[in-house]
C-alpha cells in the first residue's frame, strides 16, 4: 500500500510541475483508454479464474450490493465536494 500512495503522490507532483507544458490537456483522454483496459483485463482475470466463475451465484449479488453502494457513495462524495469547493455563485 505504501508503494500505491508514493506512485499516486508522485503523480501528481509530476503532473503540478507540467501543467503548463503544451498538450498536457490531452492526457484525459489517454487515461480514460487506459482504464477502459485495465477494466476489461480485470474482467479476464475474473472470468479465468474457476473458484470465482463456480461460487458466482453466491458472490453475485453481495458484489451488486458493494458495486452500488461504492457508487452511490462516490456519487455523493463527489457531489459534496463540488458544492463545497467548485460550485462558486456569484453573489446578486
């Protein structure tokens, strides 16, 4: 875990010193390809793997259940967040 925080914050080091560099702006969309892959492989991975195909009808529907809520809560968080920091209405 401590490998996965030092990569993402030394991410985003890299991406505060090139913010002005030229195309920068066009990394989103690379990242949205990149993690439409790593999506689809974990999908692989998942349907490869024979004790998680077996016991699927038990797992299915607390996976549902966790999928929905991490959603919902992600939705929410992010709501918040928006109000709070970007959302800025100028006074009348």
């Amino acid at each position: 875990m401590p490998i996965v925080l030092l990569i993402l914050i030394s991410g985003a080091v890299a991406g505060y010193f090139s913010r002005r560099l030229p195309g920068i702006e066009r990394i989103g969309s690379a990242i949205g390809i990149v993690i439409m892959l790593l999506l689809f492989f974990l999908g692989v991975s998942v349907g490869a793997n024979p004790n998680v195909v077996a016991k699927f009808h038990t797992l299915g529907i607390e996976a549902v259940l966790i999928a929905l809520g991490g959603t919902i809560g992600s939705i929410l968080c992010a709501w918040v967040v928006n109000r709070c920091f970007f959302n800025k209405e100028k006074p009348e």
